[in-house]
C-alpha cells in the first residue's frame, strides 16, 4: 500500500509518497508510470495540496442502505449522482468558505472518494479495478437551502460547488481493498458519522463500471461514494475531519 500526495516544498510543487513522517519525490506522472527520486522532505516542512487535479468531481446520492431505510427511499436501479465544479476542491487544513451573501445552512457529509487511475469508458465489473488508482477522504459540502430555491428545479450544482466546498485528501491510498473501511465525522469534536463502506448499495467497482457506460473518466477524476447517517449541519468557526483508517484523516474548518 502506497500514500499519494500533492505538496509545495521549496518553492516548488511536487508530488510523491508519504511514509511516517517524511515524504518522497517522485517525478512523472503520478498516473502513468511514475517514477521515485533521492529527494525527500520531512512532513512538517512541507505545504498540502490537494492530492490531484479532478477534471470532474462526482457525488453519488442514496448510496446507503441504513440512510435509504431511515429516509423511506428505495434502492436506485444505477447509482445517483451529480457533479461538482472542479473549482470546488480545497485542501486538507484550508477554510471551507461560506458564500458571499448565503446565511443559510452548510452541511458537512463525510465520504469515501474514488480516485480513477486510467481513461476508461463503457467498462464492465471485473474491469473497474484496475482503472482505480486509490481511495481518499472526501467532504461534500452542500449550500442546502439553496438547493430547492425553484420548485421545479432542484440546484444540485449550485449548492455543492462554491469555491472550498469540495475538500479532498489529504492522500490517496493505493493499493488497499475498501470493503473494510469505515467513514466518520467529527465536528467541533463530536463524532457524528461513523458507518461501513460495506452498507453501500454499490460497490466502488459497480460505481465506476456504471458511471464510465454514462461518461468517459480520466486520469485524477474523483468520484464521492455517498453519505450515511449523520450528515448535518456545520457551524461557523466549526472544525470538521472526515476519518478513514487505512486511508487518511482530512481536517478543515468552517468560515
């Protein structure tokens, strides 16, 4: 298993691996063959981006089976999903920033992200695997109250891609099996999601499979798994982390 990661040391951007407290450069493309150098930093020397550059974000909606039994809703036939703007993504330890002029409410959902590896289009299953390069943690913040502004238009978009409103990482791991994993929320020091990626209607493979019949997906295309239980509202000044052991701990605070 392998820890991914996108940074500024020394003036420079740089992506590479990360093992205990130290980080390795790496040069290439982190997707297509890349390959280790001598150079590394310490982790505390070094700046945390975001640990690539989606050219699409998708969030998947009613993924769960205990959310969809507490809600009433059904299991859908093919996985339901929206996008969000790549503009969207912050990093791990920036601000998720309010709108200008919103006073609404903000919702935190934690959630297991998929990172795609390779540009793959109309993929079965059994293939799917092998097009995703590795797991990360995702917040998918939503502007809910904008999202029903238009009785007959729900603003899916809208509301979930405002600048700060797509935080990721801080890594992606490579190289692990998810069915195991479990996806908390801790907010203002309060653990309020805690659920397995098991109780998922569909599989990380399913969702790719599925999504690549409806799109082609590239290299760094992240796809959010969907929120269980718990997901609510964030105050200003709150500090949220999205937890996921094996994977990561992504932490940023709510201005």
């Amino acid at each position: 298993m392998a820890f991914w990661l996108r940074f500024s040391a020394a003036g420079k951007e740089h992506f590479g691996t990360l093992d205990g407290g130290r980080v390795t450069v790496w040069r290439g493309d982190m997707f297509a063959g890349p390959q280790p150098t001598d150079l590394g930093f310490p982790l505390a020397d070094v700046r945390i981006l975001a640990p690539c550059r989606p050219g699409k974000m998708i969030g998947l909606w009613n993924n769960f089976h205990e959310r969809a039994a507490k809600e009433g809703l059904q299991r859908p036939a093919h996985p339901l999903y929206f996008l969000k703007a790549a503009t969207c993504v912050a990093a791990h330890g920036e601000a998720i920033r309010r709108p200008p002029g919103y006073a609404g409410a903000m919702v935190f959902e934690a959630e297991l992200g998929i990172v795609i590896g390779k540009r793959v289009s109309c993929i079965d299953v059994a293939a799917a695997p092998a097009a995703i390069f590795g797991y990360t943690c995702v917040n998918d913040v939503t502007a809910r109250d904008l999202m029903r502004l238009d009785p007959a238009f729900v603003h899916w978009t809208r509301a979930k891609s405002f600048d700060s409103f797509g935080p990721f990482g801080p890594v992606i791991a490579s190289g692990l099996d998810p069915a195991g994993l479990r996806v908390r929320a801790i907010v203002a020091g309060r653990e309020l999601q805690n659920y397995p990626v098991a109780d998922m209607f569909f599989s990380p493979a399913e969702i790719v499979s599925h999504i690549s019949h409806d799109m082609t997906l590239e290299p760094g295309d992240v796809i959010a798994c969907g929120t269980s239980v718990g997901a609510g509202a964030l105050a200003d000044g709150d500090t949220v982390e999205v937890s996921i052991d094996g994977v990561g701990r992504l932490v940023n605070r709510c201005v």
